[in-house]
C-alpha cells in the first residue's frame, strides 16, 4: 500500500468522523429543543426567573427546548468557593434564553460561565497615548468575546427575582454576548432580516446621543445612566429595560423599543 494511498485513507476516515460527530451533534440539540423541562425544574424557573411566567403560552415549549441546549452546551464553575447547583443553572439559562427565545440567535461561542459568590475584582487596562494603566475594579457581571460570560450569584440571583426595576446582570452580559455575535461588541448586534442597518444606526444613535445629554445634565432616565458610557453598554442596559421595564422604554423611546422588538421578536409590553 502506497504512502499515498494510507494518507487518503486517513482523510476519509478522518473525514467521516467529523462528519458523524457534527451529524450526531444536531441530532441531539434537535431532540432537545422539543424536550420539556421537568415539572421541579419548571418550578425552579417560575421561582427564579418570574418573568417566565409572564411569557404568552406560544412561547413556552421554545424557551424549555432552548434552555435544555444551554445547559448541555454551557459548563458552570464555581469560584471563591461556590458550589454551583441545579439552581443557579437553571435561573441564569433561563435567563439568557429568554432573550432569544423567539429569534434565530444563538451563544455559538458560549462555552463556560464563570459564577462568584457576590461582586469580584477584574483587572481592567486603560489606554492614554503610550501609557497603559492597569486597575482593579469590582464588577457584578463580564462578558468576555467568545465567552466566558462571569455573573456574580448574588446580583444575578437578585436581578431575577425583582423583575420590574430594569436593572438584571444576565440579561445585560448576554446582551453583550448577542452584541458579539456581529464580530465586534459596538452596539450593533446581527439584525433581524426585517431591519435595516441604516435605520438601526439612526435611531439607536439618536437615542443614545439624548441618553447622554440627560445623563450630563442630571436629568432621570428610564435607561439606566451606565448607557452613557458607550454604545455597546447603552445598547446592553437598553435590553435589560425592554425586557423588564418595556411599558416604560415604549413610551419613553417608542422608536428604539420598536427596534429591539424586530430584533428579538418580542412584544413585552403586552405580557
């Protein structure tokens, strides 16, 4: 048998285990989005996440399947100590899936979340010319490109359970997740295929050059002031309102709620 020969061989064979492994893998994300949760796993989410409960009936079966893929894809680790239960997986899945329960958008990166016990120090690097300055800071939640997303158990168990207030960790880090899918966390996610970059891009601007203005001059906002600090964080805590507080966001930035409605789509001022 010819050195070639063998080399084919192996190709092929290589070949076609990557091929029955990638096979096998939609396979099983294809049962588990129809497979239900559990009827305790189910009370753990209405008790953890009662946001759930206001979700119409029609979407109920899509946000169990998805919660069912991310937790078979996503691995939790627990740090300072923490020993991560069914509990907090449950509740920060069922979060992170709600976002995305009625659109095409998926945490493709997404492989590990990194969970503390309460806020932790990250170290954060900052640019002036030739001069880089590292500093600690204390942070509730990160979201890292292609992963891993890090949540503080306190804040994010916290943000859940109080579902009115417009302020949720894991909505806010995984808004950054979706923002990254575009290949840059900039404010821009992947639209809707019935959206409009250029309209996108002017109203979200708009809306975000008046959040700034307020935020300087003092003024309440419905969006919380951290927005102002860039496009990538206004468009986060622009998600975490109009999931939480949509009522509000609606009446407030009718034109900014109506693009995050196309691009979830989602209506959850009728919930």
């Amino acid at each position: 048998m010819t050195v070639f020969l063998i080399f084919l061989i192996v190709v092929v064979v290589a070949a076609g285990w990557f091929g029955f492994r990638n096979w096998s893998k939609r396979q099983v994300r294809k049962s588990l989005l129809v497979t239900e949760l559990s009827d305790r796993q189910r009370a753990i989410v209405a008790q953890q996440v009662p946001l759930t409960k206001k979700l119409p009936e029609k979407f109920r079966a899509k946000l169990e399947g998805k919660i069912n893929v991310f937790l078979n894809q996503v691995e939790f680790i627990g740090c300072n100590g923490l020993e991560v239960n069914e509990e907090m997986q449950l509740s920060i899945a069922a979060q992170a899936c709600l976002l995305i329960v009625n659109s095409d958008t998926w945490y493709n990166r997404l492989t590990t979340i990194l969970i503390y016990p309460g806020a932790f120090k990250s170290r954060q690097s900052e640019h002036n010319g030739y001069v880089i300055t590292d500093r600690e800071i204390v942070r509730t939640g990160e979201s890292w490109s292609r992963g891993p997303v890090v949540l503080s158990w306190a804040h994010a168990k916290q943000g859940a359970i109080d579902e009115s207030d417009g302020h949720n960790v894991v909505f806010h880090e995984f808004a950054h997740q979706i923002d990254d899918l575009s290949g840059r966390t900039n404010g821009i996610p992947i639209l809707n295929k019935s959206q409009s970059f250029a309209e996108w891009g002017q109203v979200f601007v708009k809306a975000y050059e008046s959040h700034v203005q307020n935020v300087h001059a003092g003024r309440k906002t419905v969006i919380d002031a951290y927005g102002a600090e860039g496009l990538e964080e206004f468009f986060a805590v622009a998600v975490e309102v109009f999931f939480e507080r949509p009522v509000a966001l609606k009446h407030n930035e009718p034109a900014l709620y109506e693009q995050l409605g196309l691009l979830f789509q989602l209506e959850p001022s009728e919930w």
